[in-house]
C-alpha cells in the first residue's frame, strides 16, 4: 500500500462532496448576530431532504412541542435561529459523505462521537465564557479529518486500525506512526476549504495540543475541545467498544476550572443535548 503524505490529501480535498449551499452560508455565519434570518429558512425550506431531517428532529420528544412543527420558519420561532442552525449544519455535513469503503469504520460511531464532544463543548461554554454556537460547530468537526481519510484512502486508514489493534493505541497514535500526521492536521485543511471560521480551523487543528504553558490564560475554543473529546469518551456517548479515553491535559482543566459540582452540571448538560441530536445523522 502506498501512504498517502498529507500534501496529496489536502491537493485532493477539491474532489470531495460539496456542501448544500444553505449550509456553506450557515457556517459562515456562526459567531455572527448579522444575519438574514428569514433568507436562510427559504434557502434551508428549499432542501426538501435537509429540511426533513432538521424537522423530524425538532419534533423529537426531547423538544417536548405540543404541536407538531411543520416547517423551518415554525422551527426557528419555537426552537430559536441558534438551534435550528446547529441541526441544519449537522444534517448537510452528514449527508454529504458517501458510504464508506474502509474495512473497520462505523459511520454510527463516527458521527454519534462527533456530536457528542459538539454537546460536550456546549455544555463547557459557559465555563470558558465563549459563545456556544462556534463551539459545537468546532466539536462536531474535531474528528472529521478521519472521516477524509476513510473516504479518500481506506486502505491507509484501515492499515491504522490494525496499527491501533496491535499496539492498543490512541487512534491518532495510530495514524501518526502509520503516515507521520494525524487527522487534525486533515480536518483543519478542510474547514479552511470549506471556509469555515479560523478560529474553529485552529481549534480542530490543535485540539490533542493545547497550550501547556499558560494555564493563567482564559481558555479558548481548543481547551474546549479537547476537554469535550475526553468527557464524550468518558461518558462513551458513542458507544464503541475499541475506544480509549484519552488523557486530559492538566493546563486546559485548570484554565476551564471545573470544580467537582461543575463538571456533573457539565456531564447531564451533555447527555440532554446529546440525546436531542443522536437521531440526526442517521
């Protein structure tokens, strides 16, 4: 098998599924108030499958509606833009993956991962005094290089597998002594095809290296991240049974500051929000 080096897979990110246009223009807007509300629900409206799964997961009971909520601009009236936003972005970018060919990939896993550290970095925001909105955008993303690799060169990432099977290893682990990076660099490369915000492109870029040498610094989105892909493990919200935890950095907990009352604020928080969501990418 030829490895593929990091050049060649960001050259050939230009053949990968294009997004909807609605949820290219969602991504520009997070972080963002100046935004044309009632523009976006006609863009979201006129994608018959995105809107269909955006609304069947608004009625889940999780939402708890008395009624039944029959369109994107009932969505946001109920729901609010901010939440409707995350349930569209999450639905275009899941749907636009092909089936994976990689020997040993669960797409459910993936993506139940994903939105479990994006419901995790919800809950962690308040802690770091960050929005929320770019925070779960940065969650659901963190892990979406994998998701590259699989669909572009599965044999490579099923020799990472069997490297993380012999060695039980962490998966970037893996990935790092079997093509010298590892999908954080692939994801970062990515979000900047895709334009999304720098700030969450750095985020997916270095959320297994957070900053050890300021824990007097306020926390960032990274600290976020990475501490929501450790909980999201911890509570295995995904529910794979290869997985490791992974370790937390200490500088990141210590900027986040979470006491022991916090951080089961933090876990329950997660799991609700989580469990909104499960439905989504399926």
């Amino acid at each position: 098998m030829t490895r593929p080096s990091l050049q060649e897979i960001v050259t050939g990110l230009r053949a990968l599924p294009s997004l909807p246009t609605v949820v290219m223009e969602l991504l520009q807007t997070m972080g963002r108030d100046d935004v044309d509300i009632h523009r976006l629900a006609r863009g979201i409206s006129h994608d018959q499958a995105l809107a269909a799964r955006t609304l069947r997961v608004a009625n889940s009971p999780f939402y708890g509606m008395q009624g039944r909520i029959d369109t994107i601009a009932e969505a946001i009236t109920v729901l609010g833009f901010v939440n409707v936003r995350s349930l569209v972005t999450t639905a275009g970018i899941a749907m636009a993956w092909p089936a994976s060919g990689a020997a040993g990939f669960d797409p459910r896993i993936f993506w139940r991962h994903s939105l479990g550290v994006a419901s995790c970095a919800v809950a962690l925001a308040p802690f770091a005094g960050l929005r929320a909105d770019p925070l779960f955008l940065a969650g659901l993303l963190h892990d979406i290089g994998r998701l590259v690799l699989v669909v572009t060169h599965p044999d490579a990432y099923a020799e990472i597998l069997l490297q993380r099977a012999r060695t039980d290893c962490l998966l970037r682990d893996a990935e790092r002594a079997v093509l010298g990076f590892d999908h954080a660099q692939i994801g970062s490369e990515l979000c900047r095809h895709w334009r999304i915000p720098a700030p969450i492109a750095a985020a997916v870029e270095r959320h297994h290296q957070v900053n050890p040498y300021a824990p007097k610094l306020p926390a960032d989105m990274t600290d976020v991240v990475h501490v929501a892909d450790v909980l999201a493990h911890a509570l295995d919200l995904a529910g794979d049974p290869d997985a490791l935890v992974p370790p937390p950095d200490g500088a990141a907990l210590q900027r986040l500051n979470l006491d022991e009352h916090a951080l089961r604020l933090v876990l329950e928080q997660a799991e609700r929000h989580f469990n909104s969501l499960a439905s989504i990418s399926g």
